[in-house]
C-alpha cells in the first residue's frame, strides 16, 4: 500500500477528503454504493454524501440506480500531468522505437509514493492478465522499473521504505526478505539496469533501466517485458542492449531540455 504524507498544518481536509473519494473507484469497484465510498475513503455516510454529491455537481462523478460511479472527466486530472510534464511525450518516440527493435512491450513508469505508476507505454501485445494502461499502479518492490527506482533513492529514503512497506509474496518467485532486496537494489546500482523473473506475475519477465535528468538524478524507468518463452539469457543478450540505449536516449532529451 501506498504511503500517505503526513497531513500540513495548512491542508484543505475537504480536498483531501475529495481525493480520496476519487481514488476509491478502480477496475474492481467501477460503481460504488454510498456505504461503499464511506467505507473505503475512512469518511462518515454524511461527509461522504457531501463529497459526492459535489462531485456530481462537478460532473466528475454519476449516480444511477443508488450506485455511483467516475465520468470521463476525471480523465482532466490526469491529463493535466501528461499535459504539463515532458517526459511522457520526450518518452513516447523512443518507446516506439524500442519497441520496433524487440518486438516486444514498452513502458516508462515513475515512482509515486511507494508504487510506481505508468506514465506511458507502447504495446506489441497482451501478455499479463491485468490490462496495463496510463495510471496503472504495482508495488515498487516487486517490479523491475521499481527496482531501478528504488536503486536511485538516498539510502535513508530506502530504509524508510523498508520499514514502511510490507513485502508481499505475489508469485512463489518474489522477493520478500528485506536484505535480499537490499542486495538487489545495491547491485541494480552497480550495474545499472534490473531484471525481474516471474516475481510480479507468473510467466512474466522484464527487464529495466534508469532514466536521468540533468542532474544525474533517477527520475524514471523504462522497461522491456517480455513472457517465459524468451530465457533470461535471450533477454540479457537481445533486450538489454536496446533498452539502455532507448533509457540514454531519453535521459539525454530531458537533459537537454533542462527539467524532468
């Protein structure tokens, strides 16, 4: 589970409520009672009922047949962030391109809070079970974009991400010792790029790197994934070379442009 940050003296509590009202709905909870949103969003029936009903004046949020649900509005939100950061857009060509070259899917995802969240992606097929789009959110530990931003956090940000999040066994192959993980992340640093072996999902297997700005610091990662029928060997020989140099590329554009 994601960390929350601490709560501001200054913070609007009524936004803050709102967000998370939003979040409540997912691919499993696309419609949501009133109960259910109370329940979910840790709010009272009444302030959820406000929070709602707001919402719906907004258009953001639909109610039929006593069940609510998120309109394309919502979409705004999150289109203002592709809209106002370079990187998806300086990613996408370079994804393309990557894609082109090995046949297989590509992704760029950041790190929020303590899971990553894909931010843009190219598909040359279906391989998971769990449909991958823009948003879509897995827990940082058990993934290799995740890895590799992790890898690139101070250590003492790493350590509070220990003590803060629970490793959670997704396959019989995920790591979920906290100094095997450590190890792993120390030597993602050494040799800059991170392969993950059916740890996220069986029959997955992908394969990461960095993406840098100006400074130097990890901002992003882009990966390859790929399914069983390719050997770990085939992906360190074929994938890996084309990956890092896409990860350059984009590395260099960003640089280029001076932000992030």
């Amino acid at each position: 589970m994601s960390s929350e940050p601490a709560a501001r003296a200054e913070s609007l509590q009524s936004l803050t409520r709102g967000l998370a009202v939003i979040r409540c709905f997912d691919a499993e909870n696309p419609e949501l009672s009133l109960s259910d949103v109370a329940r979910r969003s840790g709010t009272s029936r009444a302030t959820a009922r406000r929070i709602l009903h707001t919402l719906e004046d907004l258009k953001y949020v639909r109610l039929r047949d006593g069940r609510f649900s998120l309109t394309p509005r919502v979409l705004e939100l999150g289109g203002a962030y592709l809209a106002s950061s370079p990187l998806p857009t300086l990613a996408r060509p370079h994804l393309a391109d990557l894609t082109a070259a090995t046949d297989e899917s590509s992704s760029l995802s950041e790190l929020d809070g303590d899971e990553i969240v894909y931010v843009a992606r190219v598909e040359r097929r279906r391989i998971m079970t769990v449909a991958i789009g823009l948003g879509t959110r897995f827990p940082a530990y058990a993934t290799s974009m995740g890895r590799v931003l992790l890898a690139g956090k101070p250590p003492e940000w790493v350590e509070g991400y220990f003590s803060r999040v629970e490793l959670v066994g997704l396959t019989e192959n995920t790591i979920v010792d906290v100094e095997e993980l450590r190890a792993e992340l120390e030597q993602i640093r050494l040799q800059g790029w991170c392969l993950v072996d059916e740890e996220l999902e069986p029959g997955l297997r992908s394969v990461a790197a960095p993406v840098r700005d100006a400074a130097g610091l990890v901002v992003a990662a882009v990966n390859v994934s790929t399914t069983t029928r390719h050997s770990v060997a085939r992906i360190r020989e074929q994938l890996l070379g084309p990956l890092l140099v896409c990860a350059a590329e984009i590395s260099t554009d960003l640089a280029s442009q001076g932000g992030r």
